[in-house]
C-alpha cells in the first residue's frame, strides 16, 4: 500500500501537477468528555496527582496528592485565587470536592451541586435537588452532603430526602433517579456515594431516628439496583431477599433479642467506605445501635452485629467476606463509619495490606484487610474512660462498669467519649512519605442518663435517653467552666508503632478533615476559620488563612493548567455547631458563617469581602412569669424536640436562631403559629402540632422566657462586675 501512495504522489508530481498541495484537513478539536473517570484511571489515581476523582482521592482512601509544587519551602507564600459563594443555607459544608480534567464538582447544604471551573472558580453549571428543608427534622447532624461520585460522563447524588440521582457532567441534567430509602421514612442520606466496578454504592443514615442499616449498590448506566446489604437482622421470618440474607441469620441475629426490628436497630452506613481492586473488596463502616439505649433494642444484651463494624463485601454481589465489630453491644453512638484508609505497612518485618480507623470510641484499629484480623489496636484521644482497653486477642473492649447506664440504669454522667466522637466524620489522611496517619481529634465528655422508658417520636431523636437531665445547668458560670474541658487537636499518629508523633493543640473540638501531600505538607481547615499548613514530620505551622468562617470540610489538591492548587469549602455547623458551637467558639472570630469554596496557588490575587457585621441582638425580658412547674415541662419538652438544633439550654450554637432573640418568644400567637401550625414549614421549621399539645407548645415558650430572663440578669450581672 505504502509504495502504491508514494507512486501516485510522484506521478502526479512528475505530471506537473504544481498546484500547492491542499492543507491538510485539520482534525476536529478532541471533544471534551467531562467527568471521564473509569476504572483505569481510578487504578492509576495514586500517581494522577492532578485529579481528584474520586470521594477520598483513591480507592484507598488515603487523601494523599503526590503533587509537590507546594512545598514546605514555598507555601509560606500560598494565596487566595479565587473564592466562589456557594448560594445554599449557612450551615455545616462538608464537601470533598472532586476536580476531573479542570473541573470541580461540589456539593452545599441540602444536597446542592455546583461545577466550577477549577482555575477560577466560575460556575459551570449548578444542580438543585429541590430538597424540602423541613427534611432537616430527620437528621441528626444537620443538612449536610459530603460530595457527589464520578464514572463514565455522570455523577452521583445521594440527597437528604434519600433520592440517588445521576447526573449529566456536561449540563448537570439529571439523567436518571431512583428513591433508596423507603418513602415517608426518617432515613436521610449525607454521604458520598462511590462507584465500583460500574456500580454506585451508597448508604444513609439515621441511626438516632429508629432506622434499619444498609447500603445499596446500583447499575451506573441504568440506575437498576444490583444488590443490598442490610446491617442488622430484620423482623424473624422475613428474609429482605437481599445479599445479607444467609449471614444475618448465621452471624448477627443470634447476637440481639427481643423486638429490636421495631425500633430500627441502627447500624446505617453513613459515610466512609474504600475498595481494594486487587483484593476485590468493598469496605463500609457501621453507625451505632438504635436506639443507643440498648436495653430499649435488645433487653437481654448481646453485641447486635453488625452495628459499630467494619464489613468487608464484594462489590460484584454484596456478598459477605468478614468483619470486625469495633464497639459490641454498643450504648454510646460509637459509631465506626469513621474514615477507612487502606495502606500497606510493614509491621514486624512483614508487609502487611491493611485497613485503619480512628472510630468514635477513641481507639486506633490496624486491621488485616484481607481477612479483618485485629494487627493491633491502641488508645489515640487522651479522654477515655468508657473501656480499660481493648484486648488485643479477641479485639473485645474492657468496658468501665460505670459506662454501662443501660445495664445499670444510672447515668454515666462524664462519659468518654462522648457521642459526638474523639474523631468524627472529619477525614484523616495518610501520607505514604511520613507513614503516618493525621486525625482531627476531639475531646468532649457527655452525660449518658438512660430514660425511664422509651416514648416513640416522629419529630425528634428515638435515642432512648433523657436529654433533658442531661443538658447543661442552667449557670452560665458553670457551663462556661465546663465547656473549658472541649478540646481538639490534630494528631499525627504512627499506625506501626501505634503511637502519636506530633500534635498540635487546637484549643476547641470539632474541626476539619484533612490533606496530606508530598510536599511534605499536611493541610487542615478549624473551628476558628483558620486553613492551616503543616510540615507533615514535624506538626511545625507554615502558613495560615484567615477565612472567618467555621472549617470542617477536608481540602482537596490538584492542578489546573499544570499549576497546583488548595481548595476548601467552609461553613460552620453539624451537631456539635448547632447544639453547643456558640457556648464552646466564644466570638474570637466573627460568626459570620458565610458558605464559600475557596482555591488557594502560589500566586494568588483574590481578596476575601470583609466578614458581615455581627447581628444587632438585645435580649428583652418579659414580665410575664410563669408557674414553675409549667417552665419545667417546658425545658423538658425543649431538650427532648428543640435542642438539638436550637442549642442546649436554649442558647444556640451559631447556626440556627436563638429562640431568646425570637420575636415569637414574647408572643404567643404568633409562637403557635410557628411551633404548633407550621407557620416557618418551608425555612425548615416544621409543625410540631402532631406530637405536642397546645399547652406543651406554651411551656417551651415558658421556659423560653425564663431563659430571656435569666440570660438578661446574667448580662447585668457581668455588667455591674465590670
Ligand atoms: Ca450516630
């Protein structure tokens, strides 16, 4: 063929044929395909340090970049590039954002979904799911979502109302929609959905609402469900016809007694996952028992598997492999959804494939992936009074008599942790280069006291213990004293010598997830507004920013047009901003909470708007006193339906209004137009008027005014004093 062109071309040539050759037809550019992750790449991701494709960056989970054009010698000169207002509500943002070929996909408040231009910050596209914000009341941890799943030109949304949604990367179109969690429940979802093998795996949560675990694993093209895996047994007789069908009858059913499918159980699969492609795993974390009370879910004891586990499953069918169940018989909402990194160490001259979590109960787990066998196990938060240890045999925890309320049926009053975690879902990382793990640590006490008996609630937590003898005196000195006891910080721990390295001090609890990079760099957002780099060996701080907004969400690292980049979304809240942020945060920085996503380079030229004033507020006492007794009921009514979002004692935590600066407060009409009738439905304050009678309504509004009070004397006193 070769010599058959070459002849025609010098024919024609010797032909005379001297015209100039046509140009040559110029190929159409290579069209842009979005969101172009398949399995290939997500096996190369390690070294693809420009994209971060997937929830934790790879499969592994190790939110690890090999990208060293930052550096410990540099990023002391990291700036602002460009920053984008998310336009959802100001609440907790925990997105991982997913950058692919100079893209970012982000998700905001109620399950909201925007795309970026990765090098500038100018939307692309955005998405609304068009969540009801009344589908607040059905989570425990505010209206968070923690970031969408990419394949093959569409990516995933689960969305708090419980929907999986594909949609178009180019156009942000939904191209297909499936309900996962049976309508009318209180399930929700928050977490990142992740795609394996073609399948979209998700799970959801509710584990204090009275839910029943699981995840589910759909075609990716289609939307068809593929397979489910329920983590605890349901009602006896009546199989799910899903894939955990044979082991909840063999393994988990014996483990639990008395009617515990009637209240949910818990056991839901709310966030962490990761994959291993050559050992063909799936791992998912478990939440707590439900209700946490476990004498309100299996009156007899026992360890309820698969709650607070670590599963192993194969992603093709759902099919069981193993677990390890890190908190057995679980009361205190020790959840092990937390983050699960796999790495490979060597431990004791052998290198071993693992998988590590830091779970809520305040011990570090090295595990063998393979087969879930316990490597070691060591104390990592510096509070921990609920089990002496963990036996390094059977991998059971020694737990303190004193913890155990259920059994009992007396408060664990300074209980460690609590149930908020000594790491939530926060994510560490894992930098290969150091070897070393760096957790957001957090370290709070709470007061576990056991109800007397558990009330079913459609409109508040089903945990099965008394909130209000739990919550906080009513002495502002007291409380401030005890708050004094919150504290966080980021610890850098060896997972082979099962011991911390460095850490630094952070002075509050709940701060953000973290990134670790080649560059020998550890980057981590806090309670305080402050993005932080630090050296990775060392813990020594680099660079700081100030973005005046609360930081819980993890940066991620990438390149647009060869150059590296530091992203973070802010926005303050969760449970612990919501219940209590204000009391412990004080107001060292503005509150202004203001949801953004910020791109940080080397030569960065963007400023940040100054933070919004702080609100103009007085609290205005009310000479209307009522009878004790009725302000009593009230507070009791308060902390069982309103303080978990509200704050506890009424004084709330920054994000959602404080009901002593309600206008509502000093008027009854208009209190049960709101709180009864629904008058707020669509800002998200539903209608209470199903489960509590007008004159309950009255006494939360009672016990609202003797807090305006009671708050007002305080401020004279603090006056007077000064
Ligand atoms: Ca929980």
């Amino acid at each position: 063929m070769r010599r058959s062109a070459l002849t025609l071309a010098s024919i024609l040539t010797l032909a005379g044929c001297s015209h100039a050759p046509a140009p040559a037809p110029v190929p159409p550019a290579a069209a842009f395909h979005p969101a172009a992750v398949n399995a290939a790449r997500l096996a190369a991701a390690a070294a693809d340090g420009a994209n971060w494709m997937t929830y934790g960056r790879t499969y592994d989970e190790q939110r690890f970049s090999p990208l060293r054009q930052i550096d410990v010698d540099n990023v002391a000169h990291l700036k602002l590039a460009w920053h984008y207002d998310l336009p959802v509500a100001a609440r907790a943002q925990e997105s991982t954002p997913l950058v692919i070929d100079g893209v970012m996909y982000v998700t905001g408040a109620f399950s909201k979904v925007f795309a970026l231009d990765a090098r500038t910050g100018t939307l692309k596209w955005s998405y609304d799911p068009q969540v009801a914000m009344s589908t607040d009341i059905n989570t425990c941890c505010d209206a968070v979502n923690r970031g969408v799943a990419a394949w093959n030109g569409k990516l995933y949304l689960g969305t708090l109302d419980g929907r999986l949604i594909a949609l178009d990367a180019a156009t942000g179109r939904p191209v297909w929609e499936v309900r996962t969690t049976p309508s009318g429940s209180r399930y929700t979802i928050t977490g990142a959905p992740r795609v394996v093998k073609a399948k979209v795996i998700i799970g959801n949560a509710g584990g204090e609402m009275g839910v029943r675990g699981y995840v589910s694993a759909y075609d990716a093209e289609t939307g068809e469900l593929a397979w489910r895996f329920y983590t605890v047994p349901g009602a006896p007789g009546k199989p799910d016809g899903a894939a955990s069908d044979a082991v909840l009858e063999r393994l988990a059913r014996p483990t639990w007694s008395g009617k515990w499918w009637t209240v949910g159980g818990g056991g839901t699969v709310w966030d962490s996952m990761a994959y291993d492609p050559k050992l063909d795993l799936l791992y998912i974390g478990t939440d707590n028992g439900g209700p946490w009370d476990r004498k309100f879910r299996s009156p007899r004891g026992g360890d309820n598997l698969f709650i607070t586990s670590i599963i192993a499953l194969k992603p093709d069918s759902g099919a069981y492999v193993w677990h390890f169940q890190t908190t057995p018989g679980d009361m205190w909402d020790y959840s092990a959804v937390q983050t699960l990194t796999l790495a490979d160490l060597t431990i004791d001259g052998t290198l071993r494939h693992v998988i590590m979590q830091a779970p809520k109960n305040g011990f570090f787990y090295v595990l063998d992936r393979e087969t879930g066998q316990l490597l070691s196990v060591h104390q990592y938060a510096d509070t921990v009074n609920w089990a002496k240890g963990i036996d390094p045999k059977t991998g059971r925890p020694i737990v303190n008599r004193a913890a155990d309320y259920s059994d009992s049926g007396k408060p664990a009053s300074s209980n460690a942790p609590g149930p908020l975690g000594a790491h939530n879902w926060e994510p560490m990382a894992f930098s290969p280069a150091t070897g070393y793990v760096y957790i957001p640590v957090s370290e709070m006490t709470f007061p576990y006291v056991p109800a007397k008996r558990l009330v079913w609630h459609e409109l508040s937590w089903n945990i099965g213990l008394d909130l209000n003898a739990g919550s906080l005196p009513q002495n502002p000195v007291i409380v401030a004293a005890a708050l004094k006891g919150l504290k966080g910080h980021l610890a850098a721990w060896d997972p082979v010598a099962q011991k911390e390295v460095w850490r630094v001090e952070l002075g509050h609890p709940w701060n953000g997830g973290v990134l670790a990079t080649a560059g020998n760099l550890v980057f981590e957002g806090n309670a305080m507004g402050e993005l932080n780099a630090y050296r990775a060996d060392s813990g020594a701080r680099l660079w700081s920013a100030m973005t005046y907004t609360g930081i819980l969400a993890p940066p991620v690292t990438y390149l647009a047009d060869g150059k590296q980049y530091v992203a973070v979304e802010v926005g303050w809240g969760g449970a612990f901003g919501l219940a209590a942020g204000a009391l412990a945060l004080d107001s060292q920085i503005d509150r202004g909470n203001v949801p953004r996503v910020l791109g940080y380079a080397l030569d960065g030229t963007d400023q940040l708007p100054p933070p919004p004033p702080p609100p103009e507020r007085k609290l205005e006492p009310r000479p209307e006193i009522a009878p004790a007794r009725v302000i009593a009921r009230g507070k009791a009514t308060y902390h069982q339906f309103c303080g978990t979002c509200h704050g506890d004692g009424a004084v709330a935590g920054g994000v959602l209004p404080d009901l002593r600066y309600s206008a509502a407060a000093g008027n009854a009409v208009l209190w049960s137009s709101i709180v009864h009738d629904g008058a707020l439905q669509s800002a998200g304050m539903v209608a209470f008027g199903s489960e509590l009678s007008a004159a309950e309504i009255e006494s939360v509004r009672a016990y609202i005014v003797d807090r305006i009070d009671e708050s007002a004397a305080f401020e004279r006193t603090k006056r007077t004093r000064n």
